[in-house]
C-alpha cells in the first residue's frame, strides 16, 4: 500500500501551495516539475523526491513510473491560459492545448490506474470557470477545460467505488502563467473587481480544496466539479 500524493506543475502556484499544505500535515509527496532548480528547492523544502519532466513530451509516464511506481493520490496541477479571437484559433493551438490539459492528464491516470485503485486513491484536476461563464477570447482553453471535466464525472462513475475523481474549477489566479494579465495594473484591478469578492485568487485558495479533495477527509466526495472563483461562476 503506498500513501504518497503525485503534485504534476509542482512549481505553479497551486501546485507548490498544496504541496505545502500536505507537507504540514505530514503527507508524502513526489513533486513534478519542468523547472529543475525550482522543483529541487521545493523537494528539499518539503523533504521529498521528485521527477523533472515535461508532460507534453512522449513517454512521459514511463519516465515517471521508474521514479515512482505507486500513489495514494494525484493532483493534476498543470495549466495554461491561452485566450485568442476565435478567427484566428488554429487547429495546433487547440491540439496543443488539449495534450496538455486533457490528453496528458488521460495518459497519466492510464499510467497509475491499477496503483490508484488498489490503494483506494483520489484525482484531482483543474477546469477553469471559463468552461462554465462565457468569455471573451476564451474558446481554446474553455472548450479544453470543458472536457476536462467531462472527463472528471465519467471517470468518477467508471472508476467507483475504488477511486474518487474530482475537478477544480478556479477563476484567475494569481501565478506565473497570470503574470502577463497581472502585471498590467489597470487590469488586474478590472478583473478584481469583476469578482464578488473583489481580488484576485491565490494559489492557497485552490490548493486547500486540493488538499481536502486528494486525502481521505473527502472519503464520500466524487464527481464533483466545484468553483474556487470568488464567487464569478454564480453571483456576477
């Protein structure tokens, strides 16, 4: 039996927050990253080992599997934001969104199924409120997202009652692929605003329903999708 939670996009803002956040309760984790010197300085932070991969690259499970073979959890924390006129959406730009967030997620479940379910494990994904509110320049990372969380509550029937699939659903958060909307601050202020709650998210936001979602203090909580948005999905 193993008890130990797989963070994939470790250095993201809510990757590393739920890393910490499971470290302080004395889980076990396996950090994965791209970024070499940040995921080894979160790994000696959080006395852990990890992996350095990058999803979209063929083998990447097999890669993964000869560091760590067996999980208790998984929390795929990997995203992007990738918002263009719908006129000028390419076929690459949808395929390359999708391998990222959807088919890669698929090949990594594939990967640790038989672990998941003989530990009695949990998946946690990530959607985005984009796929629920329509959005302007949105029809890329939506439509992906979207079926991220088709594939959150098919998963979650087929798998029960041995594993426990879940998505998160966040609006815009504060983190490194943000920075570029962020860091203009007309805007960031503009999109505070837009939320009930007025600001920005953060990556501890996501990470504590992660935390909750990938343990056992969810034990009778599956196929779920639900909202960490400041309130935009339902009240604006």
């Amino acid at each position: 039996m193993s008890d130990k939670y797989l963070i994939v996009g470790a250095t993201g803002s809510i990757g590393s927050n739920l890393a910490e956040q499971l470290y302080s309760l004395g889980k076990k984790i396996h950090l994965v990253g791209r970024d070499e010197e940040q995921t080894k300085s979160l790994s000696e932070k959080f006395n852990c080992d990890y992996t350095i991969l990058n999803v979209l690259d063929d083998g990447f499970v097999e890669k993964l599997r000869s560091d760590i073979e067996e999980v208790k959890g998984i929390a795929y924390c990997v995203g992007s934001i990738d918002l263009k006129p719908f006129r000028m959406v390419t076929e690459t730009d949808l395929n390359k969104c999708m391998k990222l967030n959807l088919y890669s997620a698929i090949d990594l479940i594939k990967g640790y199924q038989e672990s998941l379910k003989k530990n009695k494990g949990s998946i946690v994904l990530f959607s985005t409120v984009a796929a629920q509110r329509g959005f302007t320049n949105h029809s890329i990372i939506a439509s992906t997202k979207a079926a991220v969380e088709g594939l959150t509550v098919s998963l979650a029937a087929e798998f029960a009652p041995n594993i426990r699939v879940n998505c998160i659903a966040p609006s815009l958060t504060n983190s490194k692929i943000a920075e570029p909307m962020l860091k203009n601050k007309v805007l960031a202020e503009g999109i505070a605003k837009a939320h009930p709650l007025k600001r920005i998210g953060e990556g501890k936001d996501s990470a504590s329903l992660a935390k909750f979602l990938i343990t056992d203090e969810s034990s009778w909580v599956t196929g779920q999708i639900i909202a960490v948005d400041g309130g935009r999905s339902k009240l604006s």
